[in-house]
C-alpha cells in the first residue's frame, strides 16, 4: 500500500504515520527527518535546508524531489510506504506523478489552526533518533529522555511560536491546495483529528482499511 499523508504542520500526521507504518508494516518516509539527519550530518544538502526550515519556509521543490526521488528506489520501499510531509507543493505532487508511482490513498488529518499552534509548543523530539514526544499526549516514560535510545528531548528551532505561525502561513498557501489536487483522484480520505491521539489513530486505521 502506497500512502500520503497531509495535513498541517503540528497536525499529528508524522504520529499517525508511524502506527499506520506499524500497522501495515512499510516504512514511513519523513522528508523533515531525511533531512534534519542530512543537517547533523553536515551534508551540503542540510547546509542548504538549514535557513529555509529555520524560517519556517519549505526547502526548495527540487532538493526534496530529488531526496524522495533517490529514497523510494531503496528496496524496503517495494511493498509500499508512508509519504510523511511530501509532497507540500503542487509542483511537488506532480514531480510524483511524473515518477509513475501509483498511490492507493491520501490521508488528510485536519486539526484547527490555534490547536496546532497549542499543540506543537509543547512538542519534544530525540536530538539523537528523531522519534518525536509530547509534553501532554505523548510523554516519555523517563522525562526528557527519549524511550527509544536514552537520547535527549529538545524543542525544535521551528517549533517556536513565530515560526509556527509562519509555518502554517506556509501550509494554506502552499500545502492545502493538494486537498482539492487529490480529491480530483477520488482517494483523497479526511481524518478529523481528535483530542486524543488514539482516537486518530482508530480513524485513520479505518481509513487505509476501508
Ligand atoms: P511538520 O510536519 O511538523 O511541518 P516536518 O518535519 O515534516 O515538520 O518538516 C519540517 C521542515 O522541513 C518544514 O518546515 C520544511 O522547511 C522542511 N520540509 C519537509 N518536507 C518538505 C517538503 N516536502 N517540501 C519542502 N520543505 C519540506
Ligand atoms: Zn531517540
């Protein structure tokens, strides 16, 4: 099963993806985390992401392009995947097609803009795996330290209130016009996100089943 995920930023749509992943057992494919790995390791390409995801603007089309282009040939990708965060651009989506990749559905979760704003402040990632917490919906069991690997919860640069808003400046300008360029294919899916994340999760599961 090939899927996309879409929704804001801050919508849970990286949270959902991982249960979803679990749950059909295809990898998740994240181009925010491919590339903040690409900027610890100091790659040109994260060199180049830094200023733009810092601002909280999107990363040029063509640098993400060429990173889901160059990730989907890996072989785990055989038997389907998750796109988590791409594509955010018209151009983007149809650089998608353009690749001849068929994909059976697209996940909208759709959160209201001031609880997104309410909800990424409080959000913590692994400084060392990338797995994301929250302070309220998805705590740690040890405070400040990620479960997965011991590595340390920080808030991320763009997760800042100023950048926030931009961000999501950014998703009804750019991003949200992929709603209506999917829902012309008939797969496009709307999730409501609900208040707790497992409930999401209910929905969403439904949502690939159906
Ligand atoms: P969120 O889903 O919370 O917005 P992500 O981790 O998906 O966070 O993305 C973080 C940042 O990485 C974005 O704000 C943007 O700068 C960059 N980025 C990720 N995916 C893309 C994309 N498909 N196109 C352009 N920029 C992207
Ligand atoms: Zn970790």
């Amino acid at each position: 099963m090939k899927l996309i995920f879409l929704g804001a930023p801050g919508a849970g749509k990286g949270t959902q993806a991982e249960k979803v992943s679990e749950y059909l057992n295809i990898p998740t494919i994240s181009t925010g985390n491919i590339i903040r790995e690409a900027l610890k390791n100091g790659t040109e390409m994260g060199k180049k992401a830094k200023s733009y995801m810092d601002a909280g603007a999107l990363v040029p089309d063509d640098v993400v392009i060429g990173i889901i282009q160059e990730r989907l040939t890996q072989p785990d990708c055989e038997n389907g995947f998750i796109l988590d965060g791409f594509p955010r651009t018209i151009p983007q989506a149809e650089a998608l097609d353009r690749m001849g990749i068929h994909i059976d559905r697209i996940i909208d979760i759709e959160v209201p803009d001031d609880t997104i704003a309410q909800r990424v402040s409080g959000r913590r990632v692994c400084a060392a795996c990338g797995s994301s917490y929250h302070l309220d919906y998805k705590k740690p069991q040890v405070e400040g330290v990620c479960d997965r690997c011991q590595g340390a919860l920080v808030q991320r640069k763009d997760d800042q209130p100023e950048t926030v808003k931009e961000r999501l400046a950014v998703y009804h300008e750019q991003t949200e016009p992929l709603k209506d360029y999917y829902a012309k294919s008939g797969k496009l899916v709307i999730v409501e996100g609900q208040e707790r994340v497992e409930d999401t999760t209910a929905l969403t599961i439904a949502a690939v089943k159906e």
